[in-house]
C-alpha cells in the first residue's frame, strides 16, 4: 500500500520540479534577452505542471497515511500485549533517580 504513494511522490515532485524550471528560465531570458516573446509559453507550460503536480503529492500524502493507518491497526494488538514500560524510583551508589524497564 505504500507503493503507490511512493509512485505519485515521485511523480509529483518531478513534475513541481521541471514546471518550476520551465517558470525559471523563461523569467531569466526575460532579464537577459531583448527578444523574450516566444519564452512565455513555456512558463504556461510549467504552471500547469505545477498545478498538477499538487493533487498528485495530495494523493500520495493520503495514501502513505492510509498505510501507516493500516500498519499501526495491526500492530497495536500484538505490540502492546507485551510491551508495558515501568517507571520506577530507584536509589543506587550513584544517588537517587528514575529508572525506565522496558
């Protein structure tokens, strides 16, 4: 079950990444180039991959909590059963203090 979100994780960013980079370069040649017209096209370009790159880190963000939602539901029988910490007031050579037993 965290397959497919490690997918659209990676997905996503790759996208927020190139359409970050395509919104970049066309602004830098704005600055440096007197002709800078044919450049705004790829800045749309990275925009909309940007906006599509948020539902897809969404998704991914749900889909990992779901799996570790559904992890921790199994688990919580078997590992509490055994698992009980004592905290305890102890006086040694050392002097007084707490000692956590797990």
């Amino acid at each position: 079950m965290l397959k497919p979100a490690k997918v659209n994780y990676a997905l996503g960013n790759t996208l927020a990444i190139l359409g970050v980079a395509a919104i970049v370069v066309p602004l830098g040649q704005s600055i440096l180039a007197s002709n800078f017209k044919y450049f705004w096209p790829f800045a749309g370009i990275g925009v909309g991959m940007c906006v599509i790159s948020i539902p897809l880190l969404a998704k991914s963000d749900r889909q990992a909590m779901k799996a570790i939602e559904t992890y921790n539901a199994g688990l919580s029988h078997h590992f509490y059963k055994y698992y009980s910490p004592e905290l305890k007031a102890v006086a040694t050579t050392n002097g007084i203090g707490l000692m956590l037993h797990f």
